[in-house]
C-alpha cells in the first residue's frame, strides 16, 4: 500500500489552511463572509479527496 506523498502533502495543507481560515474567521465573533465561507469549504473537500486518493489503485 503505497502512497503518492505529493498528493498526501498537498491535501493535509489545504485542510490545514482552510480549517485554520475558517475557524479563525469563526472566532471573532463576526459573520463569516460568504467568499470566504466558499473557499474553506472548497479546501477542505480538496484536501480531503486528495488523502482520499492517495493510495495506489484508489477510485472514488
């Protein structure tokens, strides 16, 4: 079972990116602009397919 490390690294920054954008958003106690809201919804989806396929022979 082997795993591509690019797409490994890749996704566990975007979640990290856009968990960290959200939630920080999240936490000053404000509404959270909804371009914003988009675009850490899109990062988490993306980094999560990304760990999703990165194991040799994968398919959603």
């Amino acid at each position: 079972m082997a795993s591509d490390w690019r797409k490994v690294g890749l996704g566990l920054l975007l979640l990290v990116v856009s968990s960290v954008v959200v939630v920080g958003y999240g936490l000053r106690n404000g509404p959270i602009p909804p371009a914003v809201a988009v675009g850490g919804a899109v990062g988490v989806v993306a980094g999560t397919l990304l760990l999703g396929l990165s194991e040799e022979d994968a398919s959603v």
